[in-house]
C-alpha cells in the first residue's frame, strides 16, 4: 500500500513530489488546474521534465491527479458538460505526460432529475473525454450519496461504467468516509470484507485503482459528505486501521485527503501516525 497525501503543485508537479517527500509520502495528489476556476491547464515540456527528474530516486512511487469539484459530467447544461469535458480531458492528458496512476472524478449529479438519463450524460462526457486521451487511467469516486449525487452505490458506478463504454481504463477510487456515509459498514474486518465482496461482484475489484482514507464527521448512512482526520471522527483509530490493513489493497495508492487535526496540509507526523494505524491492523488480522 502506497500511504500518501493530497499536496499541492504550486509551483508545478515537481513541487508537489518535494512536498510529498517531506510529508513522508509513498504516493502523492494533486489538483492540475485552480479548483476555483474552470480554465483547464497544462504543463510545459520542461515542467514536466522537471517532474520526471524529480521523481526518480525519489520515495513517491504514485501520482493521482483529482479533478476539481468543479465538473458536472452529467448536467443537463450543454455548456456546463462541454466545460467539464474541456477540464477533464486536460487532467486525462497531464496524467498522460506525467505517468499518474489514475485521474480521480466525481461523476457528476443529476441534480434532482432522472438518475438514469444523468448517468448516461455522463458516461457519454466521460467516453468523449477518454477518447481525447490516450493512456492515463480513470477513476470513479464512490459518493456519500447526498442529493443527486452518483456512485452513491456499486449497481450506480457500475452503469456508469458501462454508460461510458466499459474502456479497460475505467477504473475506481474507494473513498472510505464516502463508503460509511453512504451506508456501507465498513467499520469492521468481516464488514469491510462484505462490502468488498460486493463491489467486486457489481463492479469487478480489478478496476479497483486508488483509495482516499478519510475518517467521517458523520453516523453510518448519513449521507453527508463531512471528512473528518484519519481516526479523529465516526470510524474511529480502530475502523480506520481496519481500511488501511484490508489485504485486497495491497500496492495501491491511498490518499490521506484530510490533513491531521490542526493541520493545514501534509505533514510527515501524520503520515506516521496512520502508518501506526496501519500496523495495529495488521496485528489484529494475524
């Protein structure tokens, strides 16, 4: 499991790889345009040269790029989706350049609409925005399912991937706040494992690509998107530790989205404690 954090890439993705460094980071994410804003970026030849140099040798051994919040790939606004498909297809391509593990994306929202008609806006953006890409892989957030928000469920990030066409580069991001939330239990070993058994039987575990660790402000389905730091909130140390230790895994990068309590960003002594945490997991699995 590659332990890392959400670091920024002020001053471009080399930036990011140091800062990942400091914060004791096996695997970084980062936001490739202003989250506030829609114009979508890209990096130079030598920015990314500076990456890739930055890189080697170094302990970061992942990259994830998130899309901003921003992007509604299933709006029933022609000019919102046509932006989303601008934005999303620049983070597809910088992942491209830079080698990333996975883009990250919300799916979009219905809004209140139809659910189903919602999913196949976005299944056909998100098919577009793969086909204006050439490599970098795609991963589905699971949603805490508030309002019209999709990937609430497996059976919803399920259609979606097939609404976008089924490519091999459809992948998942497993949020752990998210899954509590939305009312998967996986506060437990043996519930964690449930649910995992499930996501593989609707989904297929082999699309799993990237998780984000994050504790949950809120009771189990809640339907409230509130992080809350690794062991500071509803899953407890304990329910954390069972996420960070689950054997199915293993060499996938896990993001720490929530810095620790008090915290304004990455820090090595949280990563160190989660590190902790991992490892009273895997004693109580032996």
């Amino acid at each position: 499991m590659l332990i890392g954090a959400h670091v920024s890439p002020a001053g471009g993705p080399a930036k990011a790889v140091q800062r990942g460094e400091e914060a004791a980071c096996r695997s970084i994410q980062i936001f490739n345009q202003n989250p506030r804003a829609w114009k979508p970026s890209s990096y130079s030849d030598e920015q990314v040269a500076a990456y890739h140099e930055a890189l080697d040798g170094s302990p970061v051994e992942a990259l994830v790029i998130h899309a901003v919040y921003l992007l509604n790939c299933a709006s029933e606004d022609p000019e919102i989706r046509a932006k989303s498909l601008a934005s999303l297809t620049a983070s597809l391509r910088a992942g491209d350049a830079l080698g990333a593990a996975g883009v990250v994306l919300h799916p979009g929202s219905a809004l209140g609409g139809d659910v189903g008609a919602a999913i196949r806006r976005a299944g056909a953006t998100i098919r577009e925005a793969l086909e204006e890409s050439e490599r970098c892989p795609l991963h589905l957030e699971n949603t805490a399912g508030a309002g019209g928000t999709l990937g609430r469920s497996f059976d919803e990030l399920a259609a979606l991937i097939e609404a976008a066409g089924g490519d091999d580069r459809l992948g998942l991001c497993l949020d752990s706040c998210h899954l509590y939330a939305s009312g998967y239990d996986i506060a437990t070993a043996d519930g964690l494992s449930a649910v995992l058994d499930e996501c593989d039987a609707k989904v297929g575990l082999d699309r799993l690509g990237s998780l984000h660790c994050n504790d949950s402000q809120t009771p189990l389905g809640s339907n409230r998107d509130r992080h809350a730091p690794v062991g500071h909130g509803v899953l407890g140390e304990d329910g954390c530790a069972v996420f960070l230790s689950e054997p199915r895994f293993e060499g996938l990068p896990l993001i720490l989205e929530t810095p620790g309590p008090g915290e304004k960003a990455a820090s090595a002594e949280h990563t160190r404690y989660v590190l902790g945490l991992r490892e009273r997991g895997l004693a109580a699995r032996r």
